[in-house]
C-alpha cells in the first residue's frame, strides 16, 4: 500500500462525491433555486470565481465538494432577509425539494452504471476453472467419470468449465466432445436433458487458495493467495468440496487450519463468520483458485447489457445484505468497514487492470448512492422522508422534530464512522501480527 495509492484513492472517492453534489447543483437550477456557492473540496478556498451570482471554489481538502442553496437553512431564512424568496429551496413544492435531494444519489447511480458498462467495453481479465469434472450427479454419473476432460461444445472449443456451462446454455440440443484419459469421447445432449445436465456436473477444484477477502478472518489471519489448504481441524483435505463442508460443519466458533506455502507447512485458528446470504452457513473467506486466464471483449451492445445487468444485481445484492444484516445486528462488527479497508481493497484490485479499478469504484459510486438513501436523518435519504411527510400532512415537519432527529442522526453517522475506524485498525493489526 503505497502513498499514491492512498492519494489516487482520495482523489478517486472526493470525485465521486463530487458528482453526487453536481446532481443537487443541476436539479435545484432546474427548478430555479439559487446556488449560492458550490465548491469543489472543503477547508480554506484556494481559487474562487463568480459566475451568475454563483462562487465557485476549489478548497484545500480534496474530499468531494458541496453545494450551499439559498434559503436551505430555514434558521438562516428568518434572520436574513432574502432580495429573492421565490429561489430559496425551502419555498419549493415539497415534491421538488425530495427530486433535489434524491438527486445526488441518482446522479451516483447514474455514474456507476456509466463506469460499469465502459468498464465492460474494455478487455475483460478473466478466470475460469479448469474444465476437469470432479463428479458427475444422477444419470450422468453414468456417462461422465472424474477426470473427463471436456473438450468442446457443437465444435467451439471451450477454456474452462464455467465457458463450457455457458455455451451449452446458449444451444437447446448440444454436441459435447470430451476426453478420458487421453480418449475421444462424444455426447448428443438433447434439449430437455440439457439443464439436468447443467446442474449435475461438478469441476475439479483444488484446495489451493485464488483469493484471500479483505478484512474477513481468513486475512486477519495472514493467509495469502496461493496458500495450499491441507487440513481442517487435523483432518486431510484433498479438495476444495471436502474442506467446504467441514468448514461448514465444524461444531466449534473456529477451525484448525493446516497450510502450505511454498515449502513452508503452517497452522492457522482462524474464527468462523456468518453468512448474510441467507444460508446457514459459516466461512472464512477466501475463493478457490482460478487457473485458466484468459482476455475477452464485449460488443458496445453487450457491455450496455451486461453493464445494466451487474448494476442492477450488484444494487440488489446490498440492499439484501443491508436487510439481513438489520435482522442479525451481531454481524456489524464484521461487515463493517471504513478508509482503511478501503484503500486496502483498492490497491488490490489495481494490480489488475483498468477495468478492474473501473468496477470498484463504480460499485463504491452505487454503495454511496445506496447508504445516502437510507432513512436516516442528516443523509438525503432523511431529508427526503421528511419532505415526503410534509406532503402528507400539508406542511413541514416542526423544526424542533427535525433538528432532534437531525442530532440523532449525526451521533449515530459519527458512530458508525468511529467503529469503523477501530474495525480497520484491529483487522490491519491482526494480520499484521499473523504475517509475523
């Protein structure tokens, strides 16, 4: 983790705040509010310019921006008194004032769904499973044996085995070659056999380790990629299914791991976490190995497709993890992280192209769009309910409401910020200390 990272990272997330700010700059001129100031960063200006009654400034702190909309401080409103009220913000129908709030995380929604589709119009590094069977499920334990090396499907070869369940999606009849033990072997799958087929085969996947997530135990405790997994609570392993499940199974709160690395055997204790994915289930965080690599481009058709599709699961995914996590409030500590993590995740993914940069920081884009819309008061998406109640009822929320709620909302952002804080700190140390 080096300083430009950290620098690149500041510059990187003030830009998207940035963003954010312009969507309630845009939308508030559209509805004729004056913006009095909006200024790219905070702290002590260092440039500043005037046009159309608006200061423009560029500020020392390069931590994303603001925008100061006349009359938007209904204390200031009644101590200063405006040359024009029918351009303060709190003078607007309360359905325009929630389209201004809401616009800043639209406008980061909007950005991620840029970055996501641009991204995927770039090559594309991917990694995929040998396309070695492990077993084969039902009546197709009978055709296929482990170690059948699949070939093809309807004549294109195929790199890895999640490109061959992809091709054999996309035919309704298919015709798979495939080897066993250096001998040609073919296959007619018909139509309504194919998705038996699908669901049936399993790959071959050691217990080596691909990837190692950020901030979960198994980093904590100093494992790396490319880590082999030899044992769980001292029994052998000899795949990644088999050490999967007695993961899964362990009747403790932490698992014995046995590793090699390189020529080095070690043993890790590392702390079993829950799933927010529904599943009762435990892990501890790493992915298997990927050893097929190959390079891929999508067509500008299919990035907008596949752009729009990922924006759309990747929203979805977090507002059920959000969900779930609301229901198992203990997990917190776990799925909780602040700047450091963040860099931390950041100069991983930087030593894996322009793409891969491209796809985090839209999906950080779409994090800030999701959390700015939570009900909280002092986030937007607390501005917005209290302009939705006024709707309601036909006029505002009492100040004296708001500002409690405000004062609540703020000491629990504040929080929030500091738990985060000391959850980056104690996963940094942690690690540090089990790299030792």
């Amino acid at each position: 983790m080096t300083l430009a990272n950290i620098v690149m990272m500041v510059i990187a997330f003030g830009l998207l705040i940035i963003i954010h700010e312009l969507g309630h700059f845009l939308m508030a001129r559209a509805f004729g509010v004056h913006i009095q100031k909006f200024s790219v960063g905070f702290g002590k200006p260092l440039f500043k310019v005037t046009r159309g009654g608006t200061e423009y400034l560029l500020s020392l702190i390069p931590l994303g921006g603001y925008v100061k909309m006349q009359g938007d401080n209904p204390e200031e409103r009644d101590e200063v008194q405006q040359s024009d009220p029918e351009r303060d913000f709190l003078s607007k129908a309360w359905w325009k004032k929630a389209l201004i709030v809401l616009a800043g995380p639209f406008a980061n929604l909007l950005l991620g769904l840029l970055l996501f589709i641009f991204a995927m119009v770039l090559p594309q590094k991917q990694e995929d499973l040998a396309p070695v069977l492990h077993s084969a499920a039902g009546k197709w334990a009978e055709v296929f044996s482990a170690g059948d090396s699949l070939i093809s499907v309807n004549g294109k070869s195929v790199a890895g085995f999640n490109a061959f369940l992809i091709e054999l999606s996309q035919h309704a009849e298919n015709k798979v070659a495939f080897t066993r033990a250096g001998q040609p072997q073919s296959l007619t799958v018909a139509a309504a056999e194919r998705d038996s087929l699908i669901r049936s085969l399993k790959p071959l996947v050691s217990t080596r380790i691909g990837e190692v997530f950020t901030g979960m135990p198994a980093w904590k405790a100093g494992l790396q990629e490319g880590d082999i997994i030899l044992a769980v609570d001292s029994v052998a392993v000899s795949d990644w299914y088999d050490m999967r499940e007695r993961i899964i199974a362990s009747e403790g709160n932490d698992v014995l791991v046995q590793v090699q690395r390189k020529n080095d055997v070690f043993t890790r204790r590392i702390p079993l976490q829950d799933t927010l994915t529904g599943e009762d289930e435990r892990m501890i965080g790493i992915m298997q190995y990927l050893p097929v690599k190959q390079t891929i481009r999508y067509s500008p058709v299919e990035a907008m497709q596949y752009g729009s599709l990922s924006t759309l699961s990747f929203i979805t995914m977090q507002y059920s993890g959000l969900f779930r996590l609301a229901k198992k409030p203990s997990e917190l500590k776990n799925n909780v992280g602040g700047p450091v993590m963040l860099v931390s995740m950041a100069n991983d993914v930087g030593s894996r192209g322009i793409s891969s940069i491209l796809l985090f920081f839209a999906s950080i884009s779409l994090i800030l769009m999701i959390m700015n819309l939570l009900p909280i008061p002092i986030l937007d998406g607390g501005h917005i309910m209290f302009f939705i109640i006024e709707g309601i009822f036909g006029k505002p929320v009492p100040l004296k409401v708001q500002g409690i709620a405000q004062r609540i909302g703020f000491a629990l952002l504040l929080w929030l910020m500091l738990f985060a804080f000391y959850a980056d700190i104690s996963r940094l140390i942690s690690r540090m200390i089990s790299l030792r």
